[in-house]
C-alpha cells in the first residue's frame, strides 16, 4: 500500500465538483461577503497584489521610496519590492515572537517610508498598532501581509482592514486555493480607486499563463489528498533534502519572474464553489488546534506561539502550529528526525531575508550580529500541520520525537 504524506499546512482541499463550477465567477464579491468588506479586488498572486499596492502608493508618493518588512518573512516580499524599484529595509522582531520590535520601527521610520508591512506568519495574528501609529506619523502607508492568514480575525472584523491595505494569498495548500491568486483590500475609496487603475496599467490577459494555473489546478484537486502528496510533495521535499538544500526543501526557491496576469473566469469559479466549505473548514482546523496545542504547550522547554498579546481580541487561524525549540541544535535534530517523514513538520522559511544567498541582490547585506531575534527564531523554529490527515497517531509520534530531541542536553 501507497505510504501516506500529511501535508504542511491544513489547505482547503479543491473537490472535483469544484471543477465543473457553473454559476457565479464572482471571486472577488464572494471574498468581499466572508471578509465583511465592501470590495475585493483578485490578483494572479498575493505577490501580485503587493506589487499593485506598492506601484500604486509609490506612484502617489514617487519621493518615498523603502518599504519596511520584518527581517523573518517569505522572500517574494523582497522581490516585490525590488520590482517595483524600491529599497528594502529590515526589522528587527521582539524576542520569541513574530511581532516587530517597535521600538527599532520607530528608528527605520521616516521622509522616505512608504510602507510597513506588519506580517501575519501561518494564521498567527501580530500587532499590527505600532506599525499604524509609527507610519502614519510620518506620513507612510501600512500594508498589512496576510497571504498566510485569510480568515483570521480582530474583534469580528477580518485582519488588516484596520490599516490601509490588506492582502491574502490564494496559492497552495493555503485556506483557499485556485492554485495561485491574490485578494486586495483597500480601506480608503480614493485608493482603491487607484489601485484598480493600476491593475489595468500592468496587469494584462495572459492565455499562456492562464493555461497553465489552470492545468496546475486539475493537478492540484488530483494530488492534493494524503496518497497523491507522497510524490507530488514528499519526493521532491526528501530529494532536496538529500542533496542538503533547505532552500529548497522550505519551498524558498523562487522564480525571480513575478507574473502579473489577469484571472480567468474558470478559476475564479472553482474558487466561489471552494470558498463555500471555507468558513467550515477553518472552524474544524481551529478545533483540532484546540486539541493539539494543549498536548505540545506539554512538553517540556518547547513553545506554542499563539496570537499577539497586544491583540486580545485576535482570533488567528490554524493552518499549522509553529512552535519554537530552546536552541538551533535541537531544532536541527528535530528537523533531522521529522523533516522529511511524512509528519507535516517543516520550517516558514528557512532563514531571515539577509542570509538567502541567491536573493542578496534583492535583500541589503547586514552583519552576522545583526538582527539578534530574527535570526534566532529562524534558527528555533518549526512549524507543525495541523491537517485532518495528520492523523492522532502520527500527531503523537511526533510529539514523542520532540520530548526525546528535547530531553537529550
């Protein structure tokens, strides 16, 4: 019999039904009724939809010219800025949190920010108040990153439409897929005005790009259950770990192309029928994270991360559990164990932007003693499925691995 492979995130399976989707191909209106917003706007990738917010506010703002982003975030954040021709500046994190230390904001702050991204990593919800009340002093924007994020909450209200711009990802194995895709929210009427223009000016129909998403779709609904994942997933995770490239293995190895292309109809249609289930779906992976949380806060010197505690009313979402080791050795012990196992167990990333050397044209050099917190959560962390096929069995022996990474000194 085939082995199993859990998947690293709880994404929205695609069911076949989905595919022979008739009715409405309203994306962004049904987008728009789950987040509670009064419009949407669909983009080809959630990298897609920075690269519209950030042309359309640097168009606006043409003497401003760095975006702030916190040190430990997905490496298309930096090639989005790069596109758009703009600087890249790093923050510093809080220790032991996803959160930017706002007091080394305030010092990256100034004439020439943009924009601050505050960044809501796997489903977990940050502060984003600081970087509001820190960027609007002087007279930037706050785009709030929340591809990993769609469904999360703040006081009943969706995440991010608290600040100026919002963006989700439709990609893989995310709350919603179309195989790749991208939600824009914009607050203010005038901007999104703006942005919707410049979506006409750089985002064009793409026959050839769309064929492919939408082969990659038929591909994705066919694969993505426990036996497909196996070779789909699982190969090619073991075989880049075979060859020593985490890079690879995190999924960090991307086309320094950005697509810019316009959705087709078809999958925009697969994704109403989807989002119908979403709702649901989000509530059960909230439930089994209730479960499972509780069993890992158990085990001795490993830690849970949960929603910011300066966000009491957040309600994140649970596509996975990221959970943070004593030390980057035993974090690499349980990597060696786990990773690769068919568990579910992988990293966000595999280092803080300044150390991927194949993005260093994109990303400023700092020192090794720089960005002390950044650089260790990124060498402590693991993130954890929290997919329904990452069954109670193999949730245990995983958890059983960790207590005996974790008990050795």
């Amino acid at each position: 019999m085939m082995a199993l492979e859990a998947p690293p995130t709880a994404g929205l399976p695609v069911f076949f039904t989905d595919l022979w989707a008739s009715g409405s191909s309203d994306l962004a209106g049904m987008l728009g009724r789950f987040l509670g917003v009064s419009s949407v706007q669909v983009e080809c990738s959630g990298t897609a939809a920075l690269v519209v917010a950030l042309t359309t506010l640097h168009t606006l703002a043409p003497e401003r010219t760095e975006v702030i982003v916190p040190a430990y975030t997905c490496p298309l954040v930096a090639m989005a800025v790069a596109h758009c021709g703009l600087r890249l500046r790093m923050c510093e994190l809080m220790p032991n949190a996803l959160d930017m230390d706002p007091v080394i904001l305030a010092t990256l702050c100034g004439p020439r920010t943009l924009a601050v991204l505050p960044t809501h990593l796997a489903g977990r919800v940050v502060d984003a108040a600081p970087a509001r009340a820190l960027a609007h002093a002087e007279g930037a924007w706050v785009i709030e990153d929340a591809a990993q994020a769609l469904g999360a909450r703040v006081g009943g209200a969706s995440v991010g439409t608290g600040s100026d711009i919002v963006f989700f990802s439709l990609a893989v194995g995310k709350g919603l897929s179309i195989f790749e895709g991208g939600a824009l929210v914009v607050a203010d009427a005038d901007l999104r005005a703006a942005c919707e223009r410049t979506a006409r000016a750089i985002v064009r129909p793409s026959f050839v790009w769309e064929l492919r998403r939408s082969i990659e779709l038929l591909a994705y609904t066919a694969l993505y259950h426990p036996r497909g994942l196996r070779w789909a997933y699982g190969w090619p995770l073991r075989r880049a770990l075979a060859h020593n490239d985490r890079i690879a293995a995190a999924g960090d190895d991307f086309s320094q192309n950005i697509p810019l292309h316009r959705v087709g109809r078809w999958r925009q249609a697969v994704g109403v029928r989807a989002l119908a289930r979403l709702p649901a779906w989000l509530e059960d992976s909230e439930s089994r994270a209730q479960q499972r949380v509780p069993r890992l806060r158990g085990i001795s010197s490993l830690t849970v991360l949960d929603d910011s505690a300066g966000v009491p009313a957040a309600q994140g979402t649970w596509p996975s559990i990221l959970v943070l080791l004593p030390d980057a050795a035993r974090r690499d012990a349980a990597l060696a164990r786990l990773w690769g196992a068919g568990l579910g167990v992988s990293v966000p990333f595999a280092h803080v932007l300044a150390d991927y050397a194949r993005y260093a044209a994109v990303v400023p050099a700092t020192a090794p003693a720089d960005l002390p917190h950044a650089r260790s959560f990124a060498a402590r962390v693991l993130s954890i499925s929290n997919s329904p096929w990452l069954d109670a069995e193999s949730f245990e022996r995983l958890c059983t691995a960790l207590e005996q990474v974790l008990d050795v000194r």
